[in-house]
C-alpha cells in the first residue's frame, strides 16, 4: 500500500516542545490559583468561539489549539481547583496527580482485564481502600465514575442478591412480591436515578423522615418496614448515609445494619465524600457500622483530592458482585495463558472498556501516605466548625443546620424581611458572590430556607478564605434590600 497514514506527528521534536510548555504552563497555573478568581462569567464571544466552530476538514495547527486552549478554555473553568471553591461537593486535584493522568493517558490501556499492569494497579487501590475504610480483604470491588456510578453498582448486586427468584434471567416482571428499600429523605438523587434505572421504580423506595440532626428516624423507619411486611411486600435494602449531601449528617450506621441483619436485608452505604472521614480516628467512631456494609459507595475524586473521575464501589460478597455483572462467553471468554488470563475486572461492573483510574490513585497515594489524608480531612472539618462559628458570631447570620461534619449551611437575616423574602435576598447574595470571583459557595433549601452552602473538600483552602467569604456576604447583604 502507498501513502499509509498515521496519526503520530510527522516531527516529535514539536509535539515535545510544546508539550513541556504546556507542563510548564499548567504548573504555574497551579501554583498562581489565589491570584485568580474562583469563578467568572463566559462573555458571549468566549462562548460563541468555544461552540460555534466549524468541523474541521483539514487539520490545524497544534500551536493555534493550544493559544485557542490558554485564551478561551482554561480562564472559564469551574472553579473547583481554586482554594475558595465549596460548591456542590466536589474535588481539587494535585499536581502530581496531572501528570498521573498525563501518563495514563500515554499508555492508554483498556483496563478492563487480563495480564496487565493496570489490573494489578487497580486491585491493588481496592486492597487500599478496603484497608482505609475497614473492609474485609475478600471482599471486592471497583473503580467506577463516581458516586452515581457506585450506587448503582451497589444497589444492582444489592437487587440481584435479595429477589427470591433469578432476577437476571427473569427479570423484575417476575416479581411475586413488590421489593421495596429504604434510605432517609436526605438520601441523594443518584440513589433515586438508580432504582429507577433497576426498573425498582421511585415508589418503591420508602424514603423515611429525619430527625433534627437530619439523620434517619429509626423508629419511623423500623415501622415502615413492619408495615410493608404485614402488607405482603418484599423489604430488601437498606441505605444508609455516610455524609449527606445537603448538611453532611451521618446516619446511625450501626443502628442500621442491626436492623440489616435481623431482617435479612442488604445494607448499602452512600459514603461518597462523608465514606474518607473513616481515615480520622477522632471521626471514626460516628461512622461506626459502616464497616458492615454489603456495599460501600464512594468517591476518590471528592474528599481523597483525586481528579476527575475516581469513584470506588466496595462489596462485602465478591461471589454476588462478580455474578451481577458476569454474562459469560463468546468473544470474551477467559483463557488460561497470555493475555486474556488473570482478573477480569469488567466482569465487576457495567462498562466493558474503562479507562486506567487507578494509576492517578496509586501515584497520589504514595506520594502523600494516608496520614497526610487524614489531616487534610480533618483539617476540612475543623475549617467547617471555623466557618460555623464566623457565622453564629454574627447578627446578621444564622445557621440552618447542624454542622456535624465540613458542610456549612447558612443565611443572611433581615429582621424585616420574611423568608420568602430572605429566600430571595440569599439567592441574590449567592449569584453576587459567584459573580465577584471571591469564592463558590453552593447553595440549599433546608426546612424552606434557601441558605448558602459551603461542602469543604478542599486542600487548599485556609482559614482566611472563609472570613473573606463571611465579609463578602455580609458587604452584598447590607447593600441590598
Ligand atoms: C451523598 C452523595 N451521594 C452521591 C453523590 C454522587 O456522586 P458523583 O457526583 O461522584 O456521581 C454525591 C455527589 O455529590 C453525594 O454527595
């Protein structure tokens, strides 16, 4: 054949120019993220170049992509490497772990099974992480997207576990008796995406009251699953939280997984950030109970520092995860030698390709040993209780909820205003803040107060960041009725 093509650069010595630049660049990026602001908007020319480009026919040049990169692309980002970033729940990454990725991305292996170092890499991280958070060495589990990901991945072993027929051959049109779970009405929305996704169906989970700590009502919950008993249905879960989302409350775990083993029912725990508090012994003991989980979710990519994206499912019986996820034969079947030997780890989970998540994980956590974790998790606490008390400090703030781990939920407060109104001054004051590039609070309705909210899995936040956000809001609240 004549004129073979190939997507490797004609001449290596470009691409390897720039690509020290770019190190280069993206290092001082990092090291400067204080001077920059947290946020800031797109102008409409920004986001007309960045989706209004023609499909390109010819290729380019790879200079002009990158110039294109440094102008629209990495200024508007989300903010969630930026030491003032608290929005939502989310993760800041480290430099190390950039070029993690970097080489990962070189190697670009299908980590999904056989003889190769990444499947090694990642049931060593899982070996990890059992050893973190107090899971038996035979148990299993996987390196997924996220949290989403290992809710659905718990709760379709959970489901496939507890039907009393063969729920994969027959499917849940099967069902003789409706199979019905349970988790607190602060259960997070990917638990809900999930049961739906199970064919469950969203009425079948009973979602049971809080108390004033916004942890699961035991009572409540002991009562619904007896009524749903005598009504004929078939309870099979329970869900527990380790570190909702909108306050950061622990469920009473342990409390939970009796009540787990007296009635036969799997026991799945949603720990996607609230999970690494385990790592601190101070906080250990809240969390008690969550080692007897069946299956533990949760993220590397939030309170662990990780880039995007590194979630873990943990699951106690490694017989009942493989058999999930496990259709066998045809063009995937085992061989005794070569490559397709050793560990399939695609047969633990619903993606058949996945990228190699866990070289980010395995290089991070050498590079900084657990003990280092620990301390930054607990530093993130103590910085919630920090901002908890700038906050209780003031007249014209109030807290709207308990502060038991590093979420903050807060309001400003007008004595004549009423809340519908201070819903409406606290909205302002949110969008005022996000847009004065200070910091990014996220934000929450609790009991019909909308309130600013500060998650704190941040490495790089210092306590001066949160009375610079507390003088900004009370700055943009007092100027505004
Ligand atoms: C308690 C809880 N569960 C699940 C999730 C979903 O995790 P992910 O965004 O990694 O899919 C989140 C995300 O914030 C969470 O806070």
């Amino acid at each position: 054949m004549k004129n073979e093509e190939t997507l490797d650069p004609q001449d290596w010595s470009e691409i390897r120019q720039i690509g020290h630049r770019m190190i280069d660049d993206m290092f001082n990026h990092l090291e400067n993220l204080r001077k920059q602001p947290a946020w800031q908007p797109i102008p409409d020319e920004v986001k007309n170049q960045l989706q209004n480009q023609p499909l390109p026919s010819e290729g380019q040049n790879i200079e002009i992509i990158y110039q294109d990169f440094l102008q629209n692309i990495r200024p508007h980002p989300r903010g969630n490497i930026h030491p003032r970033y608290w929005g939502w729940v989310e993760g800041t990454g480290t430099p190390f772990s950039v070029l993690a990725e970097m080489l990962s991305a070189g190697m670009n292996s299908n980590a999904n099974f056989g003889e190769q170092s990444s499947v090694y890499i990642e049931l060593q991280v899982i070996d990890w992480c059992k050893e973190m958070l107090g899971f038996p060495k035979a148990a299993s589990g996987i390196l997924v997207s996220g949290g989403s990901m290992a809710n659905l991945t718990g709760l379709a072993v959970a489901r496939n576990a507890k039907a009393d027929f063969d729920i994969q051959e027959k499917g849940l049109q099967s069902v003789e008796s409706k199979m019905v779970l349970y988790g607190s009405s602060e259960t997070h929305n990917s638990v809900q995406k999930a049961i739906e996704l199970l064919g469950l169906g969203n009425e079948s989970f009973r979602r049971i009251p809080v108390d004033e700590n916004f942890e699961i009502n035991i009572e409540e919950l002991r009562k619904a699953i007896a009524k749903d008993k005598a009504d004929g249905l078939k309870p099979f879960c329970i869900i527990g939280n380790a570190g909702t989302v909108n306050t950061g409350a622990t469920d009473d775990l342990e409390q939970l997984a009796d009540i787990c083993k007296a009635e036969n029912l799997w026991f799945h725990v949603d720990g996607a950030f609230g999970a690494l508090a385990y790592l601190s012994e101070n906080f250990r003991p809240k969390l008690k109970g969550m080692e007897c989980a069946d299956s533990l979710a949760f993220d590397l990519h939030k309170w662990m520092y990780m880039p995007y994206e590194a979630g873990c499912v943990l699951i106690r019986d490694k017989e009942k995860h493989h058999r999930t996820f496990s259709p066998s034969g045809g063009y995937l079947a085992h061989l005794p030698r070569g490559l397709a030997s050793g560990t399939w780890l695609s047969e633990y989970g619903l993606q058949l390709s996945r990228s190699f998540k866990a070289l980010k994980i395995w290089m991070s956590l050498r590079e900084h040993g657990i003990e280092k974790y620990c301390r930054l998790i607990e530093q993130n606490i103590e910085q919630a209780k920090y901002l908890a008390n700038l906050v209780e400090k003031s007249n014209n703030l109030e807290l709207l909820a308990p502060v038991p781990m590093n979420i903050v939920c807060f309001r400003l407060v007008k004595k004549n205003l009423n809340d519908e109104q201070l819903n409406e001054l606290n909205r302002e004051i949110l969008m005022r803040v996000h847009e004065s590039g200070i910091a990014v609070p996220s934000y929450t309705t609790i009991k019909g107060k909308f309130g600013l909210r500060c998650a704190i899995t941040n490495h790089r936040s210092r306590s001066e960041d949160f009375d610079l956000l507390i003088e900004k809001v009370l700055e943009i609240g007092k100027n505004l009725d």
